[in-house]
C-alpha cells in the first residue's frame, strides 16, 4: 500500500514542475544545457549536425582555438585503406548521430558543461589523391591544434591518420597510447609506400613519437596476425580477443594502466575492434570481436589516465543500413571526451 505522506511530499516537489526542475546537482548540470528556462528541448533533429552536438567553430575563426580546451576534429581522408573505401563518409556519419550524451551516468559527468569544447571542422586537403601530401596536411593542422594547448579528439578516416596526429602530439616527448582494435596496425611499407593503414604504430615509434613500452593494444585477432612482429619485438604488450572474456575487463583496466602510467597517453580506438555483429560498416571487418559493453567499461576505467589526445577511425557508413555502427563511433567518441576533461581538469588543478 502506497505510503500517504509519502505521496503527498512527491505532489507538492513534482506535480507542477517542469522537465528540467531537477534537485541533484550532477543530473541539474546536464539539464541546464538541454533545457531552456520554461521546459521547452533543442530538437535533436534540428540544425546543422557537429560532433556531440558541440558548438561548431572552425579553425578557420582567427583566434579562436586559444579559448578552447578540446577540438572535435574530422578527418575524411582514406586513402591509407587495403580493403575496402570508404572512411572518408565516417566524420559526416558520427557527426549526424543524434543522441550521445550529454550526461555520463556512470562517471556522473556532464563533459560539455566543464569544458570549453567545440567542433572545429575538418582537416583541410589540398588534394584528395595523394595520401603523403594528406598526411603532410594532417600533420600541418594537428601541429596548429597542440601548439595553441587544445588537446585533439579526432574522427576518422582510416586508421593511417593516427601516425600523422601523433607526429603533433608526441612532437615534444613519445607518448604513450592505449588501442583498441582488432589489427596491431604495426606492419610495414606495403607497395612502396609507408602510409597505409595497416603501419602507423610502427612508423610512430620509429619516428620517435609513441613509446613502445607505454603501449598496449587490445582486441587482436584475425589473419593477419603474421604481420604484427614489430608490436613484440618493440615492448607493445598486445591483448588478444580471446584472452578478454578469460582476462575480464577489470584486469584489463589494471594492466592498461600499469603499462602507460603517469605519462601522456593517446588513446585509439578503430571501430573494427567491435565484432561486425554490433559494427559492420567498417573496411576490414573480423569476427571474434569485442561488445560495446566491453569497450565502454574500459573505457571508463580508464579515467584519470593522463590523456592527451585520441581519435574514433574505420566508421565507413555505406556497410551498415542500421546507423549502428556510426552510433557505436559517437559513443566512444563522448566516452573519450569525458576522459580528456578528467585529464585536464587534473593538469589544472
């Protein structure tokens, strides 16, 4: 039997108030930016799409990446792929999702409403045929990004992308970097050039840009194992599929963090990490894959690691009628930009 009283005080403090009259104060921040002082929503539909709905402000506004905090960049550049094209759509794909965020339930975050973060626009090409002057171009704009502060959170484009924005991120010192993927992405030139997809790692810490004994990457699995020497014989410590449901993610969590410590890490994530029965509109799909869930707690234990950059590359939209996997892309696209305003609330405080 209902308690009276009980019904009576639920009355008085609910029947006559509006959707965002809310008392907890985590839940009241996320309201405040969803809501207008009467009860009326920003339609999730409506306007121009950006990334997790975020301000868009290109880089292209003189000045204006000094008073940000993080940049939600687009790379639509896939020329680096071996199988199938078709990542360049990725950016526009995770762009268009309409409901991530904007409250963290687990964290108990609101990341809009602690940073200035905006969504810059896309990494400007002088030339859609050649992929070293594309990666001149990433290089380029990502140095102009790190140099004003603003720590990158970047959607892809093929996974040949993260050797370029490492080349600005790890300028200073190598950084460390956690991956999630389904491929090492540490294999050699392949048809004279060194640029592919299936190589950035490699050319990263032979660059002198990622750490090796800082890296850890998760996920593997498939034929193209043989290819992937280099992340041993460099000190990558490599997690395969088959070894998560046997590890647990909270072991994971532990070893991640222990391998990248208290230094600056990257943190990668290709969408083909997932098995293509959650995320099929990728370009080199392998089954034996992880679930959204899977990632998602990792990811979230991951918080508090020093983050200094990441990036969400393979969505290429046109092998998933369902939206599913674009809709996976921006999620962990939102989970990464939780991490970055812990990361950078850290380095304030």
């Amino acid at each position: 039997m209902i308690d009276s009283e009980k019904l009576a005080a639920l009355r008085a403090r609910y029947a006559d108030t509006s959707g965002g009259d809310i008392d907890d104060p985590d839940f009241r921040k996320a309201a405040s930016l969803q809501f207008s002082e009467s009860d009326r929503r920003k339609w999730p539909f409506a306007d121009p799409a950006t990334f997790l709905d975020a301000p868009f402000k290109p880089v292209a506004s003189a000045g204006y990446l000094a008073e940000l905090d993080i940049a939600l960049i687009g790379v639509p550049m896939d020329l680096g792929v071996t199988n199938r094209a078709g990542a360049r759509l990725g950016p526009r794909a995770v762009r268009a999702i309409e409901r991530v965020g904007p409250y963290n339930h687990v964290l108990r975050m609101t990341p809009m409403a602690d940073c200035k973060v905006a969504d810059v626009g896309d990494v400007p090409f002088r030339s859609r045929f050649n992929l070293e002057s594309c990666h001149q171009d990433i290089e380029d704009f990502y140095r102009i990004v790190v140099s004003a502060g603003v720590l990158p959170l970047s959607v892809g484009g093929d996974h040949s992308i993260s050797r370029a924005i490492l080349s600005a991120v790890g300028k200073e010192r190598p950084v460390g970097m956690i991956h999630i993927d389904a491929h090492c992405d540490t294999g050699g030139s392949y048809e004279g050039s060194k640029f592919h997809h299936g190589g950035p790692f490699r050319q990263a810490v032979l660059e002198g840009t990622l750490d090796p004994e800082r890296t850890i990457q998760i996920g593997i699995r498939g034929g193209a194992e043989y290819l992937w020497e280099f992340s041993r014989a460099s000190g990558m410590t490599v997690i395969h599929a088959e070894e998560v449901p046997h590890m647990g993610i909270g072991r994971i969590i532990e070893e991640a963090r222990r391998v990248v410590g208290d230094g600056p890490t990257y943190i990668s994530f290709d969408i083909d990490s997932l098995d293509p029965g959650f995320a099929p509109g990728t370009g080199t799909p392998e089954v034996g894959g992880l679930q959204p869930r899977e990632v998602l707690e990792l990811l979230r234990g991951l918080n508090g690691v020093n983050m200094v950059g990441g990036d969400v590359v393979e969505v290429a939209p046109q092998y998933d009628a369902t939206s599913n996997t674009a809709h996976a892309g921006a999620q962990v696209l939102f989970e990464q930009l939780c991490l970055a305003v812990t990361a950078i609330g850290q380095r304030k405080a």
